[in-house]
C-alpha cells in the first residue's frame, strides 16, 4: 500500500507522533509523501490511502489538499474530539496492519465547491468538506442575507449569519447554532440561520442536487465567509457567493469497531439518559 502521511505539524503532539510512527507504517506500507505542513503539491504523486494526524482540522486541510483526487482518509486523533479520525495513536498498531492488507470499508460523502466572484471580477474558488459561513464581523452589527436555491427566492436573514453545511458538517458549527444531525451518507445540505432576529427563521434540510445563491443585502465592512473554518474571505453586498455540490465526494476509512452513530454517542454523549439522582438531597432544617 502507498499513503500520503500529512498532519497538522503546529499542533503539540504531531510532530512526536509522525516520528513515533514512521518505522511502522514503513513496515507495512510506503510513504509516498510525507508532508506535515499540509502546503505540499499532491497532484503529482500516486497513493492508495491518506494517513492524517492531528484533530478533524487537520483532516478538513487533508481533503482540501487533496483537492479534486480524493483519496480514502484514515485519521488518527491527537486532538480534543476528534470527529472524523476514527484511531487513536494507541490504536494504529493494532488497527493498521489489517487495513494495509486491504481489510476496511470507505464511506463517501458529499463536498462543496464555494465559488466567490468580486466587483472587481476576480474569481475565487473553494473545495469543502464541512461548511461555508458568512458571518457578521467588526462592528458586529446585524447583516442581511438573502438566500437564492436554484434562482428562486427562498428566504431573508437579518442576524448574526448563516451557514451552509454538508451532512459531515452538520456535527460542527450548524449543530452549535441550533442545526439538525444528518446522517453522514445522505446527499443532502442543511441551511442554518445563526441568531436570527425572527421567531420563523428555522434550520432547512434541502437537496444536494440544488445550487445555492447566498446575496448580502447589508453588511459591515467585516463580514466575512469562512470556508470550514480555515479560509476566511472578505466579502460586501457587491460580492456573489455560490454554493453547490463538488464534483468530488470525500472517502473516509472506517475500520471494525467504528461507526457513526457510536461516534455521536461517544463523542457528543449523543442520546445519554439524564443522570437523575438516587437520593434527594438533603433538607435544610430552620430553627427559631
């Protein structure tokens, strides 16, 4: 097996964990590139797997890299929750010698393409994995939005923003914002409004297959579109942001043991019982 090894190298921990696994995975695989900068040029080589090291920022960079040749993607978590990265650096020994010998599945999921176009007529495009923001900034007043799916009109935003998310992403910032869990391997997006200045303004599940015209109406001079957190661009009413499915769909390594919905329960205790408890507390007694 050939693998990409990349990780965030600014994050405490990667750079010891690459070097701790290195001998290893050399063992069981070669390392066609090794790249914990993520700044590496990946359309020239040719690789069966991309090992990432880091938390689900990294592996947000990885599939971004990638860009239009994904490759299936095994994470390993050194960060806080670890999403995506099904192994902990523990686990790799024990899980990776099966999956060098092909023994795993990959789920695919659906990616964004963010194209941005200027007043001045510069073009910018951007491939995505979670989701796309547009959010007030500095002087941090209401902004106006309009949002357009395939031409039509479906609604207007005054608030904080609004985010466009992926199935993957609606675990991330749609989720912190009031915004449903979709299941991973639907094709879908979900539209979420953050702080909305109406009672109406609710979260939106709509087709993959639509496209999606986000229109500022007003803004602040800060108002900023985040490309998953990572890219931010400046944009103003005289900007057109349009959102649509990537050609591309992201493929994520999942090894036995692993699944989703075990991952929500683990890592968002998704579904816990209320701890209610045994005994009442005692009373305080009055005297007097």
């Amino acid at each position: 097996m050939r693998i990409f090894l990349l990780g965030n190298g600014q994050r405490s921990g990667v750079p010891e964990a690459a070097e701790q696994l290195r001998p290893f995975l050399a063992r069981h695989a070669e390392i066609v590139v090794d790249d914990l900068t993520q700044t590496v040029d990946l359309s020239p080589h040719e690789a069966d797997l991309t090992l990432v090291l880091g938390g689900d920022g990294a592996i947000l960079r990885a599939a971004r890299q990638m860009g239009y040749r994904q490759l299936p993607v095994l994470g390993v978590n050194l960060g806080r929750l670890g999403f995506l990265a099904d192994l902990s650096l523990e686990q790799v020994e024990e899980k990776f010698p099966a999956v060098a010998a092909g023994d795993y599945r990959v789920t695919t999921h659906v990616m964004f393409e963010c194209v941005v176009e200027g007043p001045d007529g510069v073009v910018r495009r951007s491939l995505g994995l979670n989701e796309v923001t547009v959010h007030a900034g500095p002087p941090f007043h209401m902004i106006d939005l309009e949002l357009l799916v395939d031409g039509e009109v479906v609604s207007g935003y005054s608030g904080d923003g609004l985010i466009l998310s992926t199935p993957i992403g609606s675990t991330a910032h749609s989720l912190s914002a009031g915004g449903p869990i979709l299941g991973q391997e639907i094709e879908a997006f979900v539209v979420t409004p953050i702080c909305p200045h109406a009672l109406t303004s609710r979260p939106v599940v709509e087709s993959a297959a639509r496209e999606y015209n986000i229109v500022v109406r007003r803004a602040g001079p800060g108002t900023l579109l985040l490309i998953d957190g990572q890219e931010h661009v400046p944009v103003t009413p005289d900007h057109r942001i349009t959102f649509r499915r990537a050609a591309v769909d992201f493929r994520l390594v999942k090894v036995a043991g692993h699944s989703y919905y075990r991952t929500l329960r683990d890592k968002l205790s998704w579904g816990a019982l209320p701890n209610y408890r045994s005994e009442p507390s005692p009373r305080t007694e009055r005297t007097g």
